[in-house]
C-alpha cells in the first residue's frame, strides 16, 4: 500500500517545481477526448521536459504528474494507482479531472490497465517513457485504437538556435550572420540531442558516448536479449561509418559470412531493432512497384549527426543527415507524406523524393558545394531526369551557400531549380527568389 504522507508531498512537490529552465519546443499535440496524447522517441530527445512544458504554469495544481521510476512508486500496481488519484482528489477537492501526465509508464506491469480507466473515468491523459518498452507499436496493441501517438526528435535548427538565445527572425538573421553560420557547423557536427546542445565544448563527446552507450546496451541488446553481440557491433560500426549511403543486406551478408557465424535474416533482424529502438532510418526508394521496393536498396540515416563523430564524420553526409531529419519533422503530422530516395536504371539519383498519397510533390537534391562543373551537372541531370520521370517540377537543390533560380536545359529536357543555402532551408526563410 502506498503512503498517503509521501502522495500528497510528491503531488504538491510537483506543483511547486520551477519550470523556468524548461525551453519550449515546436511539437504541437492535440489532447483528444477519450484518447491518451503518447509522445514516443529516441532517449534523451526532451521527451519529459517536453511534458513539463505542457504545464500552465499559472495553474500548476490542475496536474497530476507521476514518474513511475520514483522510488515511493515501486513497487505499483494498476490498483495502487486509485490510491494516488485519491490523495490528489483530498488535496484538491474542487478539481474533478486534473491532467494526468504519466511518465516512464513502462515501469508498471499493465499499465494500460491504468490509461483506460482514466480515459473512461474523463481524464485527460498524457503518457511517455523509455523507448524500449514504449514503442509506438506496442502502445497501439496495449491501448487498441485509444491513443494518438507522437514522435519527439533531438531539435530541429530553429529550436537549437532558441536554446542557445540567438535570434534568426527578419533582420537578426543578418545581424547574427556569423554567430548563426558557426551554431550550424556545431549543428552538424555535434548533433542535436538538448543536453548536448546546452553542455560545454569540453563533455558533449562525453555525453554522446554515454547516450550511443545506452541506446545499444538497454534498447536494442537487453531488449532483444542479443546473442550475437559481435554482429550487432559491426553493424553499429558500419552504420556510424555509413549513414547517409546505401546499405544493402545482401552485400553485408556477403561481407560479413566468411567471419561472422551470420544469416541474412539476421542482418535485417537487427538493423529492424536499430531502428525501432530510433537509432537509425532506413529510408526506401520511390517506386511504383511494390515488389521493386521491397528488394531495392535503403538508404541509411542517424537520428543524431553528434553521433558520427564515433565513425566517421563528412560534411556532405551530415548535411543530408540534417535535410533528412528536418523533412522527418516537417512530415511527421501527415502520414500520407513519405520520404524516399530516386535513382535511376543508369545510375542518375536524387537524395529526397517526398510524395503525399503516392503523388510526388518535391524533388530534393544536397550536395556541400556545385563550384565543380562536373558535381553540378550530375546532381542538375539527376533532377531533371527524376522530374521527366516522376511527373515533379519543384526541384530544390540544397547546398551551403548557394541561392537563386535556375532555369537548367541539358539534353533536351528542362527545368526550373531552386538553390537554397542549408542554413535558411533549416530555418524555413525565404530567400527572396520565391515565385
Ligand atoms: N525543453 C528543454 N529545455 C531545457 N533542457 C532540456 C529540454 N529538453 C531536454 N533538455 C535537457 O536534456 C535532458 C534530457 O531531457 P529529458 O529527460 O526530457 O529526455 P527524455 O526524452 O525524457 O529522456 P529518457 O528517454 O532518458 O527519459 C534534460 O535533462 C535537460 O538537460
Ligand atoms: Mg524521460
């Protein structure tokens, strides 16, 4: 039975928290009637803080706010709950149906037991947790079609720029030109994870070690009791070597069976718990055929460039890591949009194809730099083949510093580009070419 003494001082604890240091963030989530609000990610993307500042932090007390890993929560049943729902209902009588935020959810054996009763009772019900346990999946079978699920990333460009105070609206992007160009190297350089972002020089390799630690050893070996912990090592290691390419299962397999005691199966096994753990995406290529999708080549990509600097890091690849991450975020809301990549039967390839309802709305090329004549034919020919081929006439070419509009004529097919420097694409400003 829980303590009655240590509920009420938990509940009021909470409600006397400063929130000050809590940065907002772009996530928007709606609470729906009857329906739990589930923010899933990667570890250490902000998912608690990001509940804290959901808080009106003029009427704190209308929350019930419990982290299940807290010590006077342990150990807990689905029935002990009712205990904490009556120590805040004596505290505050007048409030009928606080919001009910529940964090590290996992941490109670049926814990959906406790969503649906709140949900039926006419709570409101916000949940997050570890991702190990909390997987978007498993939260859809456990809560059977009453809960709305949302994905919190590391941060975007604008958001970091908000945790280290500089402003890029109107005139003080130009005004903080250089501070601006320099946060967008530590950007891709360092990644994206908050804590990361707001630590010193000196400790964010430190921190990214503990967090590529963690993930690997919690989310994917324990999780998946891994026997083959040599495999998944390489892969790893592979993947911090290769993001933004393609990987292909056939080729590692190839590589790897004279050595490794290995199977294909395998191989896709824990590249699928790579990713369900939100360590890496394994993008497909835009194809009509069902069956061409499936055996086509994946592109490969980290959910944090900060962790690269454990592999290799290239600047060309980071940028399309970022690009990749940032239309992951600008999609998340509309599940009819996905992200693919194009390339050709002759070797022509576009980074991002992004279609809605199968229907191709953008072409998306990154490339550092097109001073070299020959790098700026290829990626233009791609787009214009890609454009032909995929009925598309928005062609974007993403690179560090180039902007304007192109119209481009190149064996006899045309088209109309938009250059955008990465650093106003991330920010979503315009750049004075628009139509
Ligand atoms: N909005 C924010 N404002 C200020 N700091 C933040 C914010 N979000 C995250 N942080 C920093 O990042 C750290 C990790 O954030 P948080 O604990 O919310 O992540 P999480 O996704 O809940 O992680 P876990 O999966 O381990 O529970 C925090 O301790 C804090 O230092
Ligand atoms: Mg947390």
């Amino acid at each position: 039975m829980l303590d009655k003494t240590f509920l009420k001082r938990y509940i009021v604890g909470f409600h006397e928290r400063d929130f000050s240091g809590i940065i907002p963030r772009e996530l928007r989530v709606e609470a729906i009637p009857n329906r739990a609000t589930v923010i899933i990610g990667p570890r250490r993307a902000g998912k608690t803080y990001y509940l804290l500042s959901l808080v009106d932090k003029e009427n704190p007390e209308r929350y019930l706010y419990v982290d299940f890993e807290h010590p006077i929560f342990h150990p807990m049943t689905p029935t002990d709950f009712l205990a904490v729902l009556d120590a805040y209902h004596e505290l505050y009588p007048k409030i009928k149906h606080p919001i009910v935020m529940l964090d590290e959810v996992q941490a109670v054996p049926d814990w959906e037991r406790i969503v649906r009763y709140l949900l039926d009772g006419g709570y409101t019900v916000y949940i997050t947790g570890s991702s190990s346990k909390l997987l978007s999946r498993e939260v859809a079978t456990h809560l059977r079609g009453r809960s709305l699920t949302y994905t919190l990333l590391p941060l975007s460009f604008r958001e970091f720029l908000r945790f280290k105070r500089v402003d890029y609206r109107g005139r003080d992007f130009y005004r903080n030109y250089t501070q601006i160009s320099r946060l967008l190297e530590e950007y891709l350089h360092y990644g994206a994870y908050p804590e990361v972002a707001l630590s010193s020089e000196g400790v964010k390799d430190n921190i990214l070690k503990d967090y590529l630690d963690v993930l690997i050893k919690k989310d994917v070996l324990e999780r998946h009791r891994i026997k083959n912990i040599h495999l998944l090592n390489e892969l790893l290691y592979f993947s911090l070597h290769s993001y933004s390419k393609y990987v292909s299962f056939d080729s590692l397999y190839r590589l790897f069976k004279g050595r490794l005691k290995v199977t294909k199966r395998t191989i896709a096994n824990y590249f699928s718990y790579l990713e369900e753990a939100f360590a890496l995406f394994l993008v497909r290529k835009y194809e009509r055929s069902p069956k061409a999708r499936i055996v086509a080549p994946r592109k490969l990509y980290l959910i944090d460039t900060g962790l690269s600097i454990f592999g290799s890091k290239d600047l060309g690849r980071d940028m399309e890591n970022v690009v990749f991450l940032e239309l992951l975020r600008r999609t998340s809301g509309n599940p009819a949009m996905k992200v693919t990549y194009w390339k050709s039967s002759q070797g022509h390839e576009v980074d991002f194809v992004i279609s809605e309802h199968g229907r191709v709305n953008e072409l998306i090329q990154v490339s550092v730099k097109t001073i070299d004549e020959k790098t700026r034919r290829r990626e233009l020919l791609a787009l214009l083949h890609a454009s032909e081929k995929l009925g598309c006439e928005k062609l974007t070419l993403i690179t560090l510093d180039e902007e304007g509009i192109e119209d481009i004529s190149l064996y006899g097919m045309k088209g109309r580009v938009k250059m955008v420097p990465l650093v106003k694409w991330l920010l979503g400003l315009s750049t004075g070419f628009e139509e």
